[in-house]
C-alpha cells in the first residue's frame, strides 16, 4: 500500500485551492493500492492557505531548529510538524512501505524544496513530512519518479532501490490504459475501517474532494455513492468545510 499526496490525485488541497494531478497516482489510487493524505490539511490548516518555505533543514526543524514561514511571515512550523506525525501515524496504521509525494512541496518534497526567500529557487531538500517518513522506514519517491519522460520510466512496484543512490532505470510495462470510469472510491475506503476516528475523518473529507474534482459529482447522493459514506455523512462533512 501506498501513501500518496493527495494533491497528486486530483484533490484540490493544494494552497491555491487547486492540485497537482498525476496519471501515474491517480492510477495506483483507482487500483486500490493507495491512501491519499494532505499532511498540510492534517496538520490543521485551511485551503487555500498562504504559500509556506522552510527556513532551514527539515532535519533541523523537526528538532525545534528553524521554522515554517508563510509568505507574510506567519510561522506554521506546529501546523507542519503535526502534519508529519499525523501522516506518518496513517502509513503505519495501514503497513504502507513507499509514499508518493509531491515535489518540491514544503511537507511532501522529495529532493527539491524551495528555498526559504519566496523567489521561486529551489534548493536540494526534503519537505518536512517527507524526511520524517523516509527516517522512519518508509521509502519515498516524488511524482516526478513516475514520469515517462525521455527513457526515464520507472514504475513502482518493481522500484524498491533507495532513491537517490540507487535510481534504476526500469522500462515501462505496455500497460492497458484504464478510463476514469473505473475509480472506485468506495474500495479504497474499506480500507479505512480501522483508522482512528479522527484520521478517517480527514480521509472521508479528501475522498470528498476527490469525487467532486476527480469525477466531477456535484449531486450529494452521487458523492455518497461513489465515497461508499452515507448522504447525512457526506452533506456533515461538506457543511464542517465550509
Ligand atoms: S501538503 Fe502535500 S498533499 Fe497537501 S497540497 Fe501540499 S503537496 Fe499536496
């Protein structure tokens, strides 16, 4: 099982209000394979949210070294932490081994990260979140590992190398292309059941999302439907959001 950014599966939890998108997720997630999380969405705050840069090492910040910033000098370094630990509380609980995460992100970049001034330089560096899965066992990779750009093709379930030392060059498997039609949220969320009670809850509000911008369900008993949640649970959680 998988712990991807849940941006990187169509859900507008991105501090714009937008995502990230990537076929190769939202693949693995319609698959089944994956629990999607928003460590920023965990941590407690708010999308949209203000762009947020770390202000050292996430090494040093998850020791009370340095801090998270937003662009009008709000420090969020609690809100990033808690986010991290929650995230990694869910990959425990459900035995994941690998984590996809979004690039250059704050929480979820892998190797790049911005660097701190807010002028668009990206440094070498991991996203809070990232680092801390990665020292606890949990092997992590960005989206851009998936990419099928020039002969780069690497696909996951046959890439357990540390990254970094060891990326490996693996041809892509001619694979049938699914159509969108086949997401089933509901699966996915079977797999929720023994989640504590408060991470399921952030679950049901990202799958939520998910079939409101991923399939583009408007009609509540549609959203139930496709989330496996009951209408007066859908209708709940999207009154919460507002
Ligand atoms: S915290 Fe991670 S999952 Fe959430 S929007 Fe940012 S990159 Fe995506």
């Amino acid at each position: 099982m998988y712990v991807i950014s849940a941006c990187l599966c169509g859900v507008n939890c991105k501090y714009n209000g937008k995502n990230n998108f990537d076929e190769s997720c939202a693949k693995l997630f319609r698959q089944g394979k994956a629990i999607l999380v928003c460590p920023e969405q965990l941590g407690g705050l708010c999308t949209p949210r203000t762009p947020t840069e770390l202000q050292n090492l996430s090494s040093n910040i998850l020791n009370g070294k340095g801090n998270a910033i937003t662009s009008d000098g709000i420090n969020v370094t609690n809100q990033f932490i808690k986010g991290a630990y929650e995230t990694l509380k869910i990959a425990k609980d459900i035995g994941a081994t690998k984590a996809i995460l979004k690039e250059n992100s704050p929480s979820c970049g892998v190797n790049n990260v911005y660097d701190g001034t807010f002028q668009g330089n990206k440094i070498e560096g991991m996203g809070i979140t990232a680092y801390l899965l990665e020292k606890e066992g949990i092997e992590v990779f960005s989206e851009e590992d998936l990419e099928p750009n020039r002969d780069k093709l690497i696909y996951l379930d046959e890439y357990s190398k540390l990254k970094k030392h060891k990326r490996k060059i693996l041809k892509l498997k001619n694979e049938n292309e699914e159509e969108f039609g086949t997401l089933n949220l509901t699966d996915n969320l079977g797999e929720f059941s023994d989640l504590p009670e408060k991470v399921q809850d952030n679950v049901k509000k990202l799958m939520i999302s998910l079939a409101e911008d991923l399939m583009g369900f408007t009609d509540i008993d549609e959203i139930a439907e496709a989330t496996g949640l009951s209408i007066e649970e859908v209708m709940e959680i999207k009154n919460d959001n507002k």
